[in-house]
C-alpha cells in the first residue's frame, strides 16, 4: 500500500505517478547519485518537471534523512531555499519530489568539464553569493527553528531556469533549538514519520 503526504506540499503524488514520470526509475533519468539515495529527473502528467530523490535503504541512516529533510522543507518559505513539492513513502520506498532545476549544480558552473562548457561572471557570482547569505541567514535567523546546513559546498546549491540560486539537500541537517536553562541543543529527528502530518 502506498502513502502519502498530502500536508507535506500542495501537489499530491503517488508512487504510481513517480513511476511514470522518470520511465520506471530509469538510469538514463539519474540526476546524480548521493550517499542516501539518487535522484532522477521526471516528468508529471501535466507536463510538469520534477526531480526525485529515492532514498537508498541499504544506509542505516536513510530513513533518518528522509525525516529531516521533510521536517526542513516543508516548512520553508524563502526563495533561495528549495522548497518540496511533495512525498511518497511506504515501507519499501521513500522519496521527496523536488522542482528540477534545469541549470544544474553551481559546482557545474564554477568547475565546468571543458572550455565550450557553462561560465559565471563577476556580476554572477557575486548575486549567487548574496542569494546563498540571504538563504543561510533565513534559515540560522528567520526559521521557526535554526538550521545548521552541515554541507553548504557548490553541489548543494542548485540554479534554476532564471539562475536564481536555491539551497538544497539537507539530509545531514541539524536542528537546533533553546532549552529552558539557555543552552542550545540539537534535535534529533527520530519522530515516527506520521509527524509530518502536523502542520
């Protein structure tokens, strides 16, 4: 039986609709591969473009991942952080369906394969720069809690179709908090997935 996560963003998917949209989760449609899983490029129905991110249940700490992820992107609200679309999970599967982003990886811009291949300039990589300080400090300031990124590098920010910069993949995320006696703490995401439900 699949489930979903209907509170987790406005578009409602099944596991039968992610199926369709990357070609039965095709090697031709892998975007990239990480340490928790991969993430495939898809198409919806409507025509929509999305990017999948299936979590690989061979790491002991996916699951893990996958909580915090959600419990970060479903609340953001900032432009330079990636927001979630939705998520798809049952006892054998578990992904997040993220907005592709058809320019890639920043990474792929500073550090292109060859000389034909994508530039910044200045002017560039100074407004990449302020949009990711912008993003950081929405979520170190302005989150209903502090995240602490913990892998902020040029793969992790994301460009889309206007170049405008987003943060992305927060799997190994910390949340952090101030207990009563003024002392900042981490948390610890081991909820029961159901949580997410809450608003």
């Amino acid at each position: 039986q699949n489930s979903l996560l209907p509170q987790i963003g406005p578009t409602r998917i099944s596991y039968e609709d992610l199926v369709d949209a990357t070609g039965g989760f095709s090697e031709t449609n892998v975007l990239g591969v990480g340490s928790f899983g991969s993430i495939y490029r898809g198409i919806l129905t409507n025509g929509t473009n999305i990017a999948v991110k299936v979590l690989n249940f061979q790491d002991e700490n996916a699951t893990q991942s996958f909580i915090r992820e959600c419990n970060v992107l479903k609340r953001v609200k900032h432009r330079n952080v990636i927001n979630i679309m939705s998520a798809c999970y049952n006892l054998d599967f578990k992904a997040l369906v993220l907005p592709f982003m058809s320019n890639g990886s920043l990474d792929r811009w500073l550090h292109p394969q060859n000389e034909d291949g994508c530039r910044l300039n200045l002017s560039d990589r100074l407004r990449i720069a302020l949009e990711i300080a912008q993003g950081m400090a929405y979520l170190h300031h302005y989150f209903f809690v502090q995240v602490i990124h913990c892998d902020l590098k040029p793969n992790n920010v994301l460009l889309g179709d206007d170049m405008t910069s987003y943060i992305a993949d927060f799997g190994i995320s910390k949340l952090l908090f101030e207990n009563s006696r003024g002392f900042s703490s981490f948390y610890k995401c081991t909820q029961r997935i159901n949580w997410l439900h809450s608003t």
